[in-house]
C-alpha cells in the first residue's frame, strides 16, 4: 500500500483540513445560537465559554490551513503547464479536464467557483469567532451581532461545502498526481 | 436600610457593539474586495497579469493577498474608530450581509461570464 505525497497533501488539505472544518461548523452554528440566546443557568458558568471560545479559534485554524494548503500547495500541481505537444495529461490535472467537453465544466464551473468562494469561509469564521471572544455570553444583549455572526457562520459552512463538493469531484475525475511515493505497508498475497 | 444607588439591569450589554461592528463590515468590505479582484482579473489581461504575486498560484494569489490586506487594514481602522462607541449595528450588519451576498453572486462563474 503506498501513496504519493501528492496525493498525501491533497488528503491532509481535503479531508483533514477542509472535511474537518465542514463537520465544525454545523457545532458551531448550533452551539452559537444556543449559547447566544439561551438563558439556563448551566451557561453562565465559565466552562462551556471557554470551551466554545477553543472550538471557534480550532475552526479559524482549520480554515485557514485548508485555503493556504490549497492555494499554495496543491493548486499549483493542478494548474502545471505541459510541456508543448504532450499528449498524456494525467499530470495536468487542469488541461486533462479541459481536454474533453465532458469534464471541462468541473474546471471551468468548479474549478472556478471554488478557488475564490473558499477565501469566504477563513474570512467569515475569523470575524465570528473574533466577536464572540470579545462579547462571549454578552452577545445574548447584541441581538443584531449575533445574526449577523450566525449569518456569516452559516455562510462559511456554504462556501466550504462548495469547495469541498468539487474539490472532491475534481480529484476523482483528473487526481493531482505525483511526487515521492511514500510506502505505507507491504501487502501479502493471500 | 442598604438600598442600591441604581438598579443593575442583567440584560443591557457589558460592552459596546462597536469593536463586533467593526469585524462584521469589515469580513463584509473583505469578502467583497476578493470578489471584485477576481472579476477585475477575470476581465482584465493587465490586472490578471498584476495580480500574480507567487507565480506557480498564478492570479488567484494577488487575488487573496490584496483581499486580506484591504479586510484587515479596514478592519483595523474600523476598529480604532468604533470600538469604544455604540453604533447602528442593525444598519451595519445589513450592509455587511448585502456585501456578503454580493461576493458569493460575484464568485460564481455563470454570473462573472455575465460581465
């Protein structure tokens, strides 16, 4: 069994920073409107805040690591010119897609679309989770902040599903490829 | 008899909404700065070409620095300005999710193609 480090980044950006993020954030949304417009005692003790306030910063980091690692290490394999008169592409994850009209919409739709939306969701979860380690359980009293923090959040979770969606279906149809190749286990015959 | 100089009401807030205003408009500024650069570079063979700050990102990386630069660099002054004020946080926070709204219509390809 063995992956190459492509392959191995495109997973750590993938599925451990942006699938990550993803699951956050439906805990966030529901532990930021319950939190923010709860009154039960149980929430006025100083341990659900903090823990809430460590789940935003863990969130912030995770979308960040997931934009930075995709803009910066993986975009470049994906948009790699090949050399003139190449005819295998499967190192050129972007000219392979748009080789054929079949694919060329997971390039020129959602290639497209996900480079830029992605950029919303580290935007938008910084400036919640910023807000609500400044006001924590104050914003209870900030009502128009608080919806516009839940408005922002749930617009982050948006802009990460549709990054996440067609990174997902981008790499199944043309897989950036390459590098070392890293020995995971030696498989025996059974 | 002890009788309080002033009744303590739970519900008003311990701080002003300035600081949190300031973040909400300015991620609002931020978001729409990224949307307007990359339809700017999209349309644009000159701004595409000035916007390549890391060469194997190619645009998108001017793109992202630039937006985060303006996000930032607004949300400092915003910062300065309001964070030991109240200000119209309704009025402010709509502004901020019309901004919003108007980055992911702006980042999406088939409305982009329409400029």
């Amino acid at each position: 069994m063995e992956i190459t480090t492509r392959s191995l980044w495109t997973l750590i950006h993938g599925m451990g920073f942006g699938a990550l993020y993803l699951l956050a954030c439906s805990g966030a949304l529901l532990e930021l409107y319950r939190f923010t417009t709860s009154h039960t005692p149980s929430d006025s003790t100083p341990g659900p805040e903090r823990f809430l306030k460590g789940y935003m910063i863990a969130m912030v980091v995770l979308a960040w690591a997931a934009v930075l690692t995709g803009a910066y290490v993986i975009y470049p394999w994906y948009r790699a010119a090949p050399p003139p008169g190449a005819i295998d592409l499967s190192m050129y994850p972007q000219r392979l897609l748009m080789s054929s009209p079949t694919t060329i919409g997971w390039h020129s739709l959602g290639m497209e679309w996900k480079e830029h939306i992605a950029w919303l969701a580290p935007i938008s979860i910084t400036m919640a989770a910023f807000v609500f380690i400044r006001y924590g359980r104050d914003l209870r009293n900030h009502r128009q902040l608080r919806a516009a923090v839940l408005c922002f959040t749930l617009v982050s979770f948006l802009a990460a599903g549709v990054a996440g969606f067609f990174g997902a279906m981008i790499n199944k149809y043309a897989p950036v490829q390459g590098g070392h190749t890293i020995q995971l286990s030696r498989g025996g015959e059974k | 008899m002890n009788t309080p100089d002033r009744a303590v009401n739970l519900n008003a807030p311990a701080r002003p909404n300035g600081s949190g205003a300031a973040a909400v408009l300015s991620a609002g500024v931020g978001s729409f700065a990224l949307a307007v650069l990359a339809l700017a570079g999209d349309k644009s063979a000159l701004i595409k070409s000035s916007l390549v700050f890391y060469k194997p990102t190619g645009p998108l990386s001017g793109v992202t620095t630039a937006a985060i630069l303006i996000w930032l660099f607004t949300w400092g002054i915003l910062e300065w300005r309001w964070r030991k004020r109240t200000v119209a946080a309704g009025r402010i926070g709509a502004i901020a999710l019309a901004l919003l709204g108007l980055s992911l219509l702006l980042t999406f390809p088939p409305v982009v193609d329409l400029f």
